[in-house]
C-alpha cells in the first residue's frame, strides 16, 4: 500500500481528516479535521505565529472571508483568476486540463504554463482520453475557467462578492489603516491565517487540491530604495535549490547553497526573497517536513506573474510526487497600486527626506470658461490632459497653442488658456507606494505532508509497530497517562496525574481501555511522544513509569517531578539525561 493510501486510512480512522457530509454523500474538495487533525493543524498554525509573528517582530489581523465584488476588479482576480478545464462530450464530466497533460506526459511539470491552446494541442497528440468514461477529449476545446465562489451580499438587489481566493487581499485592502497604526514607517510586516476558497476544477490527493483551505500569509510592506533584510541572520543557512537553469537540464538536480552564496553567485535574484527562504527553513524542520523530502523550486520565466521578478516554491515530496506548500513571491508595488488606482484611499506613505528639497514644477491652471464652451463634453478631459503633459513635457507650452491627444483625436488650445508656469516648490519629502514582499504557507498541505514525512514503521516485541514521529511541539497530545489496571486505586491516581498535567499547560490523554500494549500502540499511532504509567509501585514509593515514543525506552520518575520532567523532554532532553 502507498503512503498516501497508508495516511488516508490512518487519518480516517484515527480523527485526523475525513472527507466532509459524507452522511450526504460527500462534497469533493472539502474536508473536516478530526479532534487530532485540528490540535496538529492548532499547533502548526502556532509555530508559524512563533516565528513568523512574534520572532520577526510583525502584527496579525483578521479579515472578513466574503469581500466586494471591486476588491476582485482591482486585484486582478476577476480577469485573471482561471485554470483551464476541458469538458468530456459524451459523460459531461469536467477536468483541469493541465492536469490531465501532467499525468500523461511525465516530461511536463508545469503544463499550467503552456496556455489553453498548447494544452489542448498536447491533448490531442498523446491521445489523452476522460478519467471517467475513456472518451477521447482531442477535439474538445481547452477553456478557462474562473476560480472564485460568488455569492450576493444582502438581500434583493444586493452587491456582488466573492469568497476570497487568497487572504492577502484582506491586507492590502486595509493597507491605509494600517499604516497609522505603524506610525507611517516603513518596514512593517502584517500576517494574517485564515480560510480562503478557490472552485477547483478536479479537487484531489486529500488535503492537496481542496475548495476550501487555511492559508498562512505575511505581507512585508518596505520602501524600495532604502529598506535592506537583515540577511547576516540567515546567511549561513543552507537552502536546497532546485534552479530555473536546473529544470531546464535533463541531468540538472537540487543543488545546495547557503543563503550568502545563493545571493552571491546571482541563483536568487531578489535580496528580500533569500531572506525569507532562509527564515523559513527553522519553521520547516520545526514543524517536523523531512528535509531531505524538500526542495526550493524557482519559478520559470512563463509562471512568474508579470510584476514578480524572482519567486520560489517550498516543495514537499510526497508519494513520488512534489508538491508546492509555500511561495515566496517579490510582489513589487502591483496591488497597492491597484487598489490605490480603484479605491477612494491612498495607497502610499510619506517618505520624510533628510533634509527639504526645492525643485522646480511646471504647472497648469486651465481656463474652463474657455475650455467649457469651445470643446463641450471633452473639457474636463482636455484640461487633465494638459496637467499631464505639464509634468512630462515643459516643452509643449513653449509656442502660442499646445497640441492634446485624447482618444485619437488632436486638439490646439492657446497656452494663454492653459495658463502654464513653472514654479519653485519646496518639499520636506514624497509619497511613495511601498513594495510588498510575501511568503505564503499553505497550512493544509503542510499538515499533510508533516503527516506522511512522519508516519514510521519499525518492529517492537517482534510485532510490526506504526507511529507517528511528530515533534513534541507538535503532536496532538504531548502525554497520555495510562494506568496499569483500572481497579485497586490505580486508575483514581492516573486521573489525577493527568489533572495535573493539564494544569501545568500540556495536552493530556487518559486512556485505561485494554491491555497496556495496546494502549502504548494507538497513543504512537497518533504521535503522542510520551506515555505515564502508573502501576502498583506507585503507591508504594510515588514513581511512574515514563515511556518516550520513538525508542520506547522507559524510566522511572517521581510523580511529584513530573511536569518538570515533561518540560525537559519536550524541550529536548532524552530520558538518558534525566
């Protein structure tokens, strides 16, 4: 059996994630997290707080999920948010047609890519036939289809929205509050984790590709021309990169570089990008991804959206597949400009300069009551015009009339009408629109992988044993307190350890169902990395019996010491230390 089949049975099985409504039949593309599923996915959501919150000093907000239908116009999202889908013309069944080119040809990785048109050529000519009933799909177009959930918000009449595709733009949005609250300085980073919806064509592989899943984003918001990331902090750190030029060799593989060499040697472009793949490493191996299932993948030239110079992919490897998890993305100045173009907000901060500066600015008063009556309906537009051209070309204004280009058409107006003159101004600074930097996790995928990187076998008591090697800060339950028998005061003692603990701030199971050994199983089963014991030498000189997960070895502590001993191990002493 797979990996991905071995989790799927486990996950189900043992309350991690499950296919949702299937009481109803099921809904594709929607999952419920389990009550272990949501106490790994809680723990995984706080260590990225950990790092990426706390640790690198940044604020988090959070945003409406449905938000107007001109957020998305602005954004790009309402034009460009498509994946392309083919229809079956004898089942009516519809599939994400890259998809289907990926799992055909093995030498295409990223067929999404190629376009609609490239993609249905590619179709056609590997005889790519429907998953569902074997029709042949080669002469069915390849369309594109918008991904966003719409709904109306209130009743009757109401405005048009949409279910966020991404929670970034629930930041960008509120980007002229934010500001004052960051004393209009930049840098300033706002993180934000929290549900986001895309209508995928062929939900599949579980947590994967979903409709509905956690995202985990921090907009870097930084000036440009003079904000640098603090990469001594990070140089050093040893990044596995899977390059553009690498992909593109028949023979090219992961190559690993530090974070000075990779900026150094120009295999990432973008100082900023570096910086955050470096960060970000500490978060992945704390979570528990198995490093050497892990790569940073660049983007190639035709995936990279047009105001993106450099991005990467963190990638996992699961089931003989990668999978992206992450994106560290140089967003440049796009959306805050294109909200600041659609919105009646500023977009921008002031950028103090050093010292006042006086310059020179060519400006123009229009005469309207010439304007008006001479040229009717296009005045306004004319009189725009004539401030634009101001800016860009004093020149203009140097003979009697001035010559404006408006939709095709040319119209002389009389400089004495423009009233044109240069004047001295002095400034004490600029406003600018800052630029965004933006890792972005993709916290159900993580989950998923941490799952399947974890989930070990090994052999103990010559009996086949499956566990989860889950970090302590991870697992769901961090102790389960298991009596030895549950009479003879054993199991009233246990309970109140496990108060105890629960007291001192870990997460506690108490299970005194079944023989030891059974129980010992379905607590590694499920990642717990410490078990209590209390038996009968408990009463007679107040030690229990403590069992780690992974080799279980076990010693024997003072019950009164517990919680103190929980704290080393978690902190990561071994029971050789204690």
């Amino acid at each position: 059996m797979s990996e991905t089949r071995e989790l799927a049975e486990l996950a189900k099985r043992r309350g991690f994630f499950f296919p949702s409504n299937e009481a109803y039949g099921g809904t594709a593309g929607f999952y419920t997290y389990g009550p272990e599923g949501a106490a790994l996915k809680r723990n995984l959501e706080d260590v990225w707080r950990d790092l990426f919150v706390r640790e690198l000093d940044n604020v988090e907000l959070e945003a409406p999920t449905i938000m107007p239908e001109a957020v998305f116009e602005a954004s790009g999202h309402l034009d460009g948010f498509d994946d392309m889908i083919v229809e079956c013309a004898e089942c009516g069944a519809t599939h994400r047609a890259d998809h289907l080119v990926e799992d055909a040809v093995p030498d295409i990785e990223d067929a999404e890519a190629l376009g609609p048109e490239r993609v249905g050529e590619l179709i056609a000519e590997h005889g790519i036939v429907c998953p569902a009933c074997d029709a042949d799909l080669a002469d069915e177009p390849v369309e594109e289809f918008n991904l966003m959930f719409g709904t109306n918000i209130g009743p009757g009449s109401a405005a048009r929205g949409y279910l966020r595709p991404e929670t970034a733009q629930g930041i960008f949005v509120e980007f002229p509050r934010l500001k004052e609250y960051a004393r209009n300085s930049l840098p300033f980073g706002v993180a934000q984790i929290g549900r986001a919806y895309r209508n995928e064509i062929s939900p599949r592989r579980a947590l994967v590709r979903v409709r509905e899943f956690t995202q985990a984003e921090l907009e870097h918001f930084i000036d440009p021309e003079s904000d640098e990331p603090p990469i001594d902090r990070v140089a050093d750190v040893e990044l596995p990169l899977y390059a553009a030029p690498a992909q593109h060799d028949d023979d090219g593989t992961t190559e690993t570089h530090t974070v000075r060499d990779a900026l150094n040697e120009g295999i990432i472009g973008n100082d900023w990008v570096a910086y955050y793949l470096g960060c970000a490493i500490d978060f992945y191996e704390r979570i528990g991804i198995d490093m050497d299932r892990f790569r940073y993948r660049q983007h190639l030239a035709g995936e990279r959206a047009h105001y993106a110079a450099d991005c990467w992919d963190a990638e996992t490897e699961l089931g003989g597949n990668w999978i992206e998890v992450t994106g560290f993305a140089y967003r440049s100045d796009y959306d805050l400009s294109k909200h600041g173009e659609y919105a009646d907000e500023s977009f921008t901060i002031f950028r103090q300069y050093d010292e006042p500066k006086t310059t020179e600015r060519a400006i123009v008063d229009p005469d309207m009551s010439y304007l008006g009556p001479e040229f009717g309906g296009d005045a306004a537009a004319i009189a725009k015009e004539l401030e634009a051209l101001a800016g860009r070309d004093r020149s203009a204004f140097e003979g009697e009339t001035v010559d404006i280009e408006l939709d095709g058409d040319t119209y002389s107006i009389p400089v004495e009408k423009a009233d044109f003159a240069v004047e001295e101004q002095t400034e004490a600074g600029e406003h600018i629109t800052p630029h965004v930097v933006e890792p972005s996790f993709g916290v159900d995928r993580l989950v998923y992988s941490v799952l399947i990187h974890a989930h070990e076998s090994d052999t103990v008591d010559d009996e086949e044993r499956a566990f989860l090697d889950l970090p302590a800060e991870m697992a769901p339950t961090t102790v389960a307190v298991v009596p030895l028998m549950a009479k003879d005061g054993l199991d009233e003692r246990a309970q109140s350890i496990a108060e105890e603990l629960r007291a001192a701030g870990y997460e506690v199971a108490y299970d005194d169902t079944g023989n030891i050994g059974r129980r010992y199983r379905r607590q590694d089963e499920v990642g717990t990395p410490y078990c209590v014991t209390v038996d009968y030498e408990t009463q007679q000189d107040g030690t229990v019996t403590v069992r780690e997960r992974d080799s279980t070895e076990q010693t024997r502590v003072g019950a009164d010491d517990l919680a103190a001993v929980i704290r080393r191990l978690v902190d990561g002493d071994s029971l050789s230390d204690l």
